[in-house]
C-alpha cells in the first residue's frame, strides 16, 4: 500500500548508526533481565484465592455472585430481571443449561454478527471467560465460543460473566499469561467501565457496560 | 513535533504565567496529591515492587539496544498476522500515511483513542487539513478538544479544568461536533460521564476508521496492547473496519511474557488501581471479529536520535505512567501547559529536548524545569535516572557538543551567553519560594526510599557542576545549593 520503504530503510540505518556503543558480538539474550520478582503475592488455597478475585472485583465495583453450578441458571435469570432486561445477546457457544430458568426475556445469539445498532437495543449480555486473576480482579476474555465478538460484551449496558471456580482462576498476571493465546483477540476487564477525568471522581460506564455482574460457579464439592 | 505548539514561550515565562492562575493550581495540586497517595498504596500491595522495576528497566534495555532486530521481528509477525506495517521517519511523514490511508477507504471522519503518538505528530490538524475529522473520544480528550484546549497530564488530560468549567464547554460547544448536551446538564461528573456517553456514542456506532496508539507491542507474536479505563478504547479498537495504530518505535516488548511486568506495574503506578478497567490485546486481524485491515505506523521523529545518546537512551523506556508528574513540585505548580510538548513534567524536561533537539529557546529551556530533587526517579517504575538525564542535558545546552540530529551526528555549538541558564535560575527562584511543595516531594522521596534505593547524583551531574566551576557537593540538597549560590550571585560572585 504506503510505499514507506525508503523510510523503513532509513530508520533502520538511524538505529544501527545510534547503536555503535553495542558491540557488535552482543545478542539480546546477552543483556541481563533478572526475573527475580514473585510469580504470585502469596501462598493461597483455591478457595483463598476466588474469595480474593471476589473481593477485589468488588472493590471496583463489580457485582460479584457466588452460586454452585445447580443454581446459575436461576442467578442468570434473577440478574436479567433485576436489570429490567427485555433483550439478552448470547455467544453462540454459551450452553444451553445456563439460560435454563430465563423467561421473558428476548435471548439474540452474538454468532451471527448483529451490526453495532442493532447490538445498542440490547440490554445485557452474558458470557462465560477464559480465565480470571485473583491478585487484580481481572476477567479475561478472549473470543472463546462462549464469549463471542468483542462488541457484543462492548456495547449492551449490562454484563453478566460466569467465572468457574477454582479452575479457571488464577492468582497473578504472571499466571495468567501463559494460559492465555496471543493470536486470539483479548480484553481484560476489571470492574465495570470507568473514568476519573473529572477531578478525579470515579464514575462508572462511560463507555462499556455499566453495570458488570461476575458470577462465581463452584462444582457442588470444592469450596 | 506538532505545530499546536509551536511558538510557545519558553518554560519559565509559560510557567510564571501559570503559576499565577489560582484554580489551575487548586486543581493541579489535588489531583496529583489525590493519585500519588493512591499509588503508594496501590505499590504496597506487592513486595516485588523493586524487582519489577528492574526487570521493567533491564526489559527496556534489552530491547533498546537490539531495537533492529526486534523492531523487524515484530514487523514479521504483524503481516504475518494479517496486518500492514508502514514506518515513518517523522511526523510528517506519519501523518501523510494516515491521511492516505483514511482516504483510501473513503472516508472522512475517524474516531481516536487516546495517543500520545498522535498528539506528538499533530495528526488532528493534519487530518484536518485534508479534510478529515478526528474526534477523540477519550472523556477528557473530549474536553480538552471542545475547549480548544492543550492536554495538560499524561494520564488525566483535563486535570486543570473543574467540574464547572467542563461543564460549561459541554453546553457551549457538543453541539458544534454532533449531539449536543442534554436540557439543564448539571455539573455532577455523573451527568457530564453521560453526556459525553450519549455524544460519543453515535460516533462509535458509525464509525468506519478508527486510529489510535499502543502501550505495548510484543515482538515476537506481533500482539498490540492498549491499556484504558473508559472502554472508548475498546470502541475504537473493534468497531471500525479499518483500524490505524501509530505507535512509537519503543514501545516494543520482545516476548509475550515480559507483558506480566508491565501489566503489574503500569496500571498501580499510573492510576493507583491493581488492574485497569480495560486492556485491550490484538495480533493483525481475526477472523469476525473487529477490524477487517489493520495497519501499524511505526514511528521515529526523533526516537532514533534520542537512542543514539547512552545517557539520554534511558528516556525511551518511558512507559507513559504519568507517576513523575504527579511527585514533581515543579509539574505541579507550573501545570502541563508550561512545557510546551504533550509530554510534561519531568520525562517531559528529559524526552521533548531529546525527540526535538535544544536549538530553540522552549526546548533549551526544559531541563532546567525541575528542582533535581530526585522524586521523579525514585517513583518511575521503569527507573529511569530523570536526574541524570537533565543535568546531561543541561551540559548540552551550556556547552554544545556531539549530538544526533534527525539521524546525522553534528556538533551543536552552546547556548548563547546561557541564556537557558539564566532562565532556569527564575524557575528555580519560584519553586525554591514555595517550601511546602519542596518539602512534600523530599519527604515523598525518603517515605519510599527503603523500596527503592536511592543513588546519589551521577557522574554526569558532578560533571556539570565542576565545569559551571560550582563546588561538587553530591550531599547538598539542591535547595542549599541555590541558596548558596544566590548569596554567590549577590555578592557579585560568577555569571
Ligand atoms: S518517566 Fe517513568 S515515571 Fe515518568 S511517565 Fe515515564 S515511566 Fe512513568
């Protein structure tokens, strides 16, 4: 397209040329990075550490959950009636099981691209994760058949994310990278959307949903 | 760099000016006392904290000094992944890309995200000037653009406006740009976050080209990473069809992992907050899902000259966390604006000299905006020595020598009569007249001295001084210092 060639070549030139003081026999892996820092805060059991992810999404005002896994679909259908919701997008991958107990509500599946506007008349979305981070509060999303697009945890003003326990948490980002697959779009979500650019008074949803409903699913033994 | 701020006074005279405005003070002061109080608390959670900044500095360097080998790493798997790279030697040069490439699909308005990159460039006007509409479309972006104004802090653009004033600019001007303010808007930030919600909004859903920057870009997956908290990130990165990112060529990171040291010590070292809101990551284009082309700008203007200086080099790891702004008693009291650049405070006094060479007088000027207290580098996560770079920088101006220029090394002869000198001399006379805001950053600096050990002033600065033949005093608080040479001074001593 852009034939910046020529410009390719010259900043490459600028680079090597500012670059006389790196003898020549220096590769990268010869300049030390000590990765002596800690792969996680402290020593947590599964159950310490999702009470820290619950604790912490709480601190950035998400709504957190905690239900085993017979009684999330009717945590998904008390959330969409306590947010008034009439119409919910769903990823097309989202099982089944989990809209079980929903009634009245308009459920449009995410899989076949609803346009943006479309995706504005919707009131809620739920979704699954790939995994959550217990040290941040972070949910991570990343395009999995029960997450969907993108847009579709963007543009809808409320979000419902199921988190399953202990599996799917983790303790530090340091944990989290490597479990995560870089090719795939990612956005990593911690608390509700937010802005402090009006002296510094936090208030949520400007953009992304306002309201971020975290339900936490623990198998009937563990926990 | 950008023409917005060409023709600016030199930082002393813009800083007496807004020294003497009370409510950009007022609200300076909270803000930056607000956010760095947070962060101490926010740094304390993690006993690492020292060994992350290392491991952040010496990634840095790393990449730094194989800036070639990973820059083309990462242009490999960038097409690779189904996106374009263009490289761009400087400003112009950028903004000439972008413009073709928003033209070539047609379009005449694009919706932007927050970047440094872009305001460093002067892309809103370029884009203007070929009769595209940028809207930026961060909250205080936002503000900062219908108040025809200049941002002011990295991380908090509009921190010198208050409620009111925002406020006001909201019903004055949405109109001009699209939507406008809703009936009676109030000044409550719920109902301004609203407004801004409802305006922008019917942007984000039309919008055919978005353009922003990146935090980060991983070399060896190709992997950008946009950190934000409003989700108009979020907006601009996967709504569009066509996505434009124009990122600074040192933003690179060589490996996946290294993301797990910045992603802990950006977001408590900027906001306070163990995580951001939103953190968006994207590798070329995915299959149903966001943009549909994607384009990369990588940019130089001047990065490259900035490298070719070993003491200067260290600016380049800069990660844009804004933590020196707010401990900079100098910042606070002279506000963004002051320096002229989009870059302020005192990574501002290191990197617009660097990125644009000291031969005019705003430029010359900045590496003396600061005190030498040292809290900028006691804070930087990415311990850059910002000390040592000024004082290094501070010799150039005086004395000349050696530099790189736009890729060609040259000599630059000293500033006239040092006039920079002189000039430093009254932004020293103020700040010095301000003991409070000295004595806070000093005790800031000792609170956090244990997490990170402190270093006495470098070689380079005991170099400047012996050759302004001043006495060599690494001990001497800079207060003493001053102090001690305007009793010099009053007795008819040097100059
Ligand atoms: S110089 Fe350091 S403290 Fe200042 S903005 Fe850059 S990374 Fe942050």
């Amino acid at each position: 397209m852009t034939d910046t060639s020529g410009s390719r070549a010259e900043i490459l030139r600028r680079i090597r040329q500012a670059l006389t003081d790196v003898p020549a026999e220096e590769t990268p892996g010869d300049v030390p990075v000590a990765r002596d820092y800690l792969r996680v805060h402290a020593p947590r059991s599964p159950r310490e550490r999702t009470d820290l992810l619950a604790a912490h999404l709480t601190d950035y005002r998400a709504h957190v959950h905690r239900t085993e896994e017979a009684g999330l679909p009717g945590t998904v259908a008390r959330l969409l009636a306590e947010h008034g919701t009439r119409r919910a997008v769903v990823p097309a991958g989202l099982p089944g099981a989990w809209l079980a107990e929903v009634s009245g509500v308009e459920v449009v599946s995410g899989g076949g691209g609803l346009t943006a506007g479309e995706l504005d008349a919707v009131d809620s979305v739920i979704t699954g994760c790939a995994l959550a981070v217990a040290e941040t509060g972070t949910i991570v999303l990343d395009a999995g058949p029960d997450q969907g697009q993108r847009r579709i945890t963007l543009i809808p003003d409320h979000h419902i994310c199921v988190v399953r326990a202990p599996e799917q948490v983790v303790d530090s980002v340091p944990q989290a990278l490597p479990r995560l697959d870089p090719a795939r779009p990612l956005t990593w979500i911690s608390g509700p959307s937010a802005t402090s650019d009006i002296e510094l008074d936090r208030v949520e949803g400007v953009h992304g949903p306002r309201t971020l409903d975290v339900v936490i699913v623990t198998a009937q033994s563990s926990a | 760099m950008s023409g917005t701020y060409l023709g600016l006074p030199s930082f002393p005279r813009a800083a007496a000016e807004s020294t003497r405005d009370t409510q950009l003070r007022a609200n300076l002061t909270h803000a930056t006392h607000t956010i760095r109080d947070k962060r101490a608390v926010a740094i304390g959670e993690l006993a690492d904290w020292p060994q992350l900044r290392a491991a952040g500095a010496q990634v840095k360097d790393r990449t730094l000094r194989h800036l070639d080998h990973y820059l083309l790493q990462l242009e490999a798997a960038v097409t690779e992944a189904g996106g374009t790279v263009h490289w761009a030697a400087d400003a112009e040069e950028a903004n000439r890309i972008v413009a073709r490439l928003v033209h070539a699909t047609g379009e005449s308005e694009v919706v932007k995200v927050k970047s440094m990159a872009t305001q460093e460039t002067g892309l809103n006007e370029a884009l203007a000037a070929e009769g595209i509409a940028a809207y930026e479309t961060d909250l205080a972006e936002l503000i900062v653009q219908l108040g025809d104004d200049r941002p002011s802090h990295i991380l908090v653009p509009a921190i010198h406006k208050n409620r009111t004033e925002i406020r006001d600019i909201f019903r004055t001007r949405m109109a001009d740009w699209g939507r406008p303010a809703p009936e009676g808007l109030s000044d409550s930030p719920a109902e301004l976050a609203e407004a801004a919600r409802l305006h922008l909004r019917e942007k984000f859903l039309r919008a055919k080209v978005g353009v922003s920057g990146a935090n980060f870009m991983v070399a060896e997956t190709g992997t950008m990473v946009v950190v934000e908290s409003e989700g108009n990130g979020r907006m601009c990165l996967t709504l569009p069809e066509t996505l434009i990112s124009v990122v600074g060529i040192e933003k690179i990171v060589p490996t996946w992992r290294d993301l797990e040291i910045y992603l802990q010590t950006l977001p408590r070292s900027s906001t306070a907050e163990r995580m951001n809101p939103y953190t968006s990551m994207w590798t070329g284009t995915s299959d149903g899902d966001g943009p549909k082309v994607f384009h990369l700008v990588l940019l130089d203007n001047g990065r490259t000259d900035t490298l070719a200086d070993t003491v200067g080099r260290q600016a380049l790891r800069c990660i844009r966390c804004s933590a020196c702004l707010n401990v900079c008693p100098v910042y606070e009291r002279a506000g963004g604006h002051a320096y002229g650049s989009p870059y302020p405070g005192p990574i501002g006094a290191i990197l617009t000299p660097q990125l644009r060479g000291t031969d005019n007088e705003l430029n010359a000027s900045l590496p003396y905006a600061s005190s030498l207290c040292g809290a900028c580098y006691t804070v930087c996560p990415v311990a850059i020595d910002i000390p040592e770079v000024l004082v290094h920088l501070r010799e150039r101006v005086v004395q000349g020598g050696p530099v790189t220029l736009r890729g060609t090394r040259t000599t630059i002869k000293p500033a006239r009569g040092h006039a920079a000198e002189r000039a430093a001399m009254r932004v020293g006379s103020w700040t010095l007249d301000h003991p409070a805001a000295w004595h806070t950053a000093q005790r800031l600096a000792l609170r956090t001295r244990r997490l990170h050990p402190e270093r006495a002033p470098g070689r380079t600065a005991r170099a400047w001084t012996d050759s302004r033949e001043l006495p060599a005093l690494p001990e001497q608080s800079f207060r003493d210092w001053w102090r001690q040479r305007r009793k010099t001074r009053e007795n008819g001593g040097d100059q």
